[in-house]
C-alpha cells in the first residue's frame, strides 16, 4: 500500500515501539514518524491549510 508513497517510509519497529507507548501512556492518538507528528501538529494549528495541501495530491 505505501509503495508509491515517498521516502521517508516509518520502520515497522518505530511503529510498533510508538503504538506500544501510547497504550502504555493511555494515549489514544499515535503520530509514529516525523512526517505524522508534523502534520499533526499543522493539523492544529490551521486545518484548512492542510486540507488544500493534500487535496494537491488527489487525482482529478
């Protein structure tokens, strides 16, 4: 599925380790790799800026 994403792909063990810490830490939400928190963090500052952004990457 993430194949024609661009790099930098989140190694399955950041994944998993980050997953696991929320459960640990009761948290509900998990961002794991830069590229997620970072959006995440955008997303909270100014959704529709994000929004505009990624509808650039849909067909049509």
């Amino acid at each position: 599925m993430g194949k024609s994403f661009p790099d930098p792909k989140v190694p399955p063990e950041e994944v998993v380790n980050d997953a696991l810490q929320a459960v640990v830490d009761g948290i509900e939400e998990v961002y794991p790799g830069e590229q997620a928190k970072q959006l995440n963090e955008q997303l909270m500052q100014d959704p529709k800026a994000v929004e505009k952004f990624i509808a650039t990457f849909l067909l049509g």
